[in-house]
C-alpha cells in the first residue's frame, strides 16, 4: 500500500463532521466517528489507535455518510442500537428503541426484581428492548414479549435468538406472541389471566396530527409505532385493559408516554388514563433524567 492510499483518520473525521453538521444531523462528531468505527469494525474508543485510512475503505466511508446526511437513522446504518446491556439488531419496519426508554426498563426492573413470581409481559415489544432487559437483567424470570406488526416481529425473534445466551444464563425464559396488545388477554395469554407480576408497554403515542419535525422518526420510524389516534392515547387505553386483566393484585403496570401527556397535560393524560379505569390504585407519573415526563407506573387493585 502506498503512502497515497491512506488519508490522516483526524482529517477524515473532520471533513465528515462538517458535512453531517452541514445536513442538520444533531450530534455530527458522534455519528461521524461510529460509522468509521463500524466500518473498522472496532469500538468507537479505539479510533484513537488508528492513524490513517485506507482509501478503498473511504469509499464505503463517503456511501454512509451520504446516506446519514440524508437523515437515514445511524442505527440502519449500523444496523443495531445499543439499550442498557445489550446490543439490538434493528432496521426498516422497527421502532429503533430511544435511550429515554432505558429508565422506563429500570422501573420495570424494580417491579419485578421484588416481585415473586418475576413473570412478565411486553406489550408493543417492537425490537425487544424492555422485555430483554428484563429477561437478562433479572434471573429466573419468564417473559411474554408481544409484537402486534409481523414485520416488527421478525426484528424481535432476530434479537431473541441474538439474546438466547444472555437469557439462557440469566435462567430466564422468553416468549414471542404476534398478537394484538390490546385484547392479548383474550387470545394467546389469556390463561396468563390474574397472575403477572409486571406488565410493560412502550405503545405508539403520538397524536395523528402531531408529525415528527425529525427526519429520522417521521420518514423511517413505522407508522404503527408512532400513532396513537386522535389525542395519542388509542393505544394506551388499549393496552391499559390488557394490564389489568393480566396482572395479579399488587402487579404493577409500567407504561411510557410523550412529555406532553403527563399528570400536568393540557387534555387527557396517562395518568388520568390509568386511574379512570377504576383497576389501578399508587397512580404515580415519572419524569425521565432530562425532567421531562416520561412514564407513569400503577398498581393493579
């Protein structure tokens, strides 16, 4: 290889930097250096360790950053996302899970690390985030995932069989049911009636009216994993008397919503949700660790 085959590794992460600042991406530095890192198939923490890069490799460079500076997700490109511990394989037709969703998985975590039974569901589980979490974080548990769209569900059985191992050692076990969220109770889970100890639920909840100003969510995120109905909230309601007839007395329901559908919403929001139902007491609304409102966590009378 000669001398003009390579281009300095500073120099060429400068010049992707400007040019991905240049098309709006948010965090340009970030998404330049993980690219080039996936591309040398090495942490991002060790670009320090090369110097230079080959030419042939800044080919497939300059194709990715095309593409990232067409506002497509670095997680396509990448093809995986990172939540808590583990590493989900995720791309078109699969919500890409977002790291204020990894504080909504802790709480789930508590519920059911001090539960007996540590049996729980994932309702609109998409890649698997939360249900995962749950399965490697906390041994012995059995998980019901549960994907309403077939091609999401393809995504979730991928990371179930990229996870078996981290289950498998947890003493785990996990379930995949492609199914309605909203009446699973009576169909594949419903012999699962009465005795959960923690229900989870990321749901779409964005209004039909309220189309994300991001290029990435609103062009690439699915349809079906963003809208809610009118005010958000169709799928909420839905999954919510999914809970209460899946968890046993004192399980608890743990569901994230926008930052704008909190205990203080100008209309209907999910902690009002919760409560009108009549099955749910200890109602609380959660704010995530940027203090916006995040999630809210029931009790099943």
């Amino acid at each position: 290889m000669t001398q003009t085959a390579l281009r300095p590794l500073r120099t060429v992460l400068v010049d992707a930097e400007r040019r991905l600042a240049a098309a709006g991406v948010p965090s340009p530095r970030t998404d330049a250096e993980l690219l080039l890192a996936h591309l040398l198939g090495v942490p991002r923490t060790r670009l320090v360790l090369s110097d230079e890069v080959e030419r042939g490799l800044l080919v497939r460079y300059e194709s990715l950053l095309a593409r990232r500076a067409a506002r497509q997700p670095l997680q396509h490109l990448v093809g995986e996302a990172p939540f808590r511990h583990l590493t989900l394989q995720v791309g078109r037709g699969v919500f890409v899970p977002r790291p204020e969703t990894e504080i909504v998985a802790e709480a789930a975590l508590r519920a059911l690390v001090g539960s007996s039974g540590r049996l729980a569901v994932d309702l609109c589980a998409g890649s698997g985030a939360l249900g995962l979490s749950l399965a490697t974080e906390v041994p012995g548990s059995v998980v019901h995932l549960v994907e309403t769209d077939p091609i999401a569900a393809q995504w979730l059985r991928r990371n179930v069989e990229r996870t078996a191992g981290a289950v498998a050692e947890a003493g785990s076990r996990v379930q995949v049911h492609v199914a309605d969220a909203g009446r699973v109770h009576r169909g594949p889970l419903a012999a699962l009636c009465g005795a959960v100890d923690v229900v989870v639920c990321n749901p779409p909840y964005v209004p039909d009216r309220a189309v994300p100003r991001e290029p990435e969510v609103r062009d690439y995120d699915p349809p079906v994993a963003l809208y809610g109905g009118d005010d958000g909230l169709d799928v909420v309601r839905a999954v919510t008397d999914s809970a209460a007839a899946l968890l046993r007395p004192g399980g608890w329901f743990v569901v994230e919503h926008g930052d704008t559908q909190g205990e203080d919403a100008e209309e209907a929001g999910v902690p009002q949700v919760v409560r009108e139902t009549g099955w749910f007491t200890e109602v609380l609304d959660h704010p995530d660790l940027a203090g916006r409102d995040r999630y809210t966590t029931a009790v099943r009378t």
